[in-house]
C-alpha cells in the first residue's frame, strides 16, 4: 500500500450536486490498453509524485495482517 499527501488538486474532479453529500472523487488512471498491473501502478504512482503529492510510506500487506 503506498500512502500519499495528496496536494488537493492532482486528480481531483467535480460532481456536480453530489460533491455537497458524497464530496471530490480523486482519480488516477494506469497506461492504456497495459496487462501488466505493476507497470500501471508506477505510472499512476509517477503522475501522483510529479502531479505535487508526496508518497509518504509504503507499507507491505504482510506488516498490516501482523497488527491485527
């Protein structure tokens, strides 16, 4: 899981009435038409850095089922 300090503008988009109950939507897309999920995430990871949000952590799924 990569956690990020999301700048409030990269990605963001509106929704008209339904901001006011369900708020912003943020929304990163992975390259068109890739069958490969970790190509993907790099670009969506790489948009959101040069997009101004900073990545804080990344934090491996087998750290989170030891916590619980």
């Amino acid at each position: 899981m990569h956690i990020f300090r999301h700048d409030l503008r990269a990605g963001v988009s509106t929704n008209g009435k339904a901001n006011a109950a369900g708020g912003y939507k943020i929304r990163f897309y992975g390259l068109r038409q890739q069958m490969d999920w970790r190509i993907s995430l790099e670009a969506i990871l790489s948009k959101m850095e040069g997009a101004g949000c900073m990545r804080l952590a990344v934090v491996e799924f087998d750290s989170m089922s030891e916590a619980t």
